[in-house]
C-alpha cells in the first residue's frame, strides 16, 4: 500500500485566521501617483507575501503620507479629471486634477489605489487597510508601522 500523499506536493490553502498583518508606512513626498499606487495596491492585497491568496484577504496594514506631495507629469496634471456622479438626472460632476489637490490630496492616492483593487466585497475590505494623510503626521504611531522604501 503506498502512502496517501507518496512524494506528491500539495498546495496549501491560506486560512484567514492565519494571516498575520504587518504595518508599513510609506512616504509618497515625490513619488508619482501611479508608481505609488501599483507598490501601495499590492502591499495591501499581501501579494509581497508566499501565503498570498487570491480569495483570501493576506494584505497588510499601509499608511501613506505625505499625500499632498505627490507629483504627476505636467501635461497629466492639466488632463485628468475625476467623476462622481450624485445619481440624480445631470448628477455628473468633474474635478480637475489641481482642484482636487488643493481641497483633498489624500484623495488623490486613495482613489488611485481603489482602481487598482478587486471590485468586490473582497476589494471593499482590502481597501479599509489603506490610511493616508495629506501631511507627514499620522495617529498610528501605537501600531509601530514599520518605514517601506518604494525604490
């Protein structure tokens, strides 16, 4: 009789209750929007991790500041253009790029690192990971996020 699993590797399934988040905090001052939000996406999807699962929430914790700083190509900057619609007839709404920086430059990043995320329940949650701040100060400090370089 052989035995049952006779030199066959098996794939393991990760377990939510046996994932273990980290903290990161990752300093966007003169990073590019794009870049930032790729390497910010994938912390937070635990795509870095060997236990990663795409059905499965693996992802860390990550708090970016210094949103306000982040830079765009200057051509990019006069382009883009963000939509919110407030679901009444002619609801559409569009902010430039600019505006949207002088009111909420957190929400630059933010929205950046939702469009790269799953659009599910599974998105949803991934992205409640997510903390970012227009100013170099946070309210995380007792977590002790631990400082990512993105070069």
């Amino acid at each position: 009789m052989a035995a049952k699993n006779d030199g066959i590797v098996r794939t393991r399934a990760t377990k939510q209750s046996e994932v273990v988040r980290k903290w990161h905090l990752v300093d966007a001052d003169g990073q590019t929007v794009g870049r930032l939000a790729t390497r910010v996406a994938s912390l937070l999807r635990g795509k870095h991790k060997a236990t990663f699962s795409p059905n499965v929430d693996t992802g860390d914790f990550v708090i970016v500041v210094n949103a306000a700083k982040v830079k765009m190509a200057p051509k990019r900057m006069e382009q883009k253009e963000y939509y919110h619609n407030t679901l009444y007839p002619g609801g559409a709404r569009f902010e430039k790029f600019g505006e949207v920086m002088a009111k909420h430059p957190e929400r630059i990043v933010s929205e950046a690192v939702r469009g790269m995320l799953p659009k599910n329940s599974l998105g949803t949650k991934t992205f409640k990971k997510l903390k970012v701040y227009a100013g170099a100060e946070h309210e995380h400090v007792a977590q002790q996020p631990q400082p990512y370089s993105l070069s």
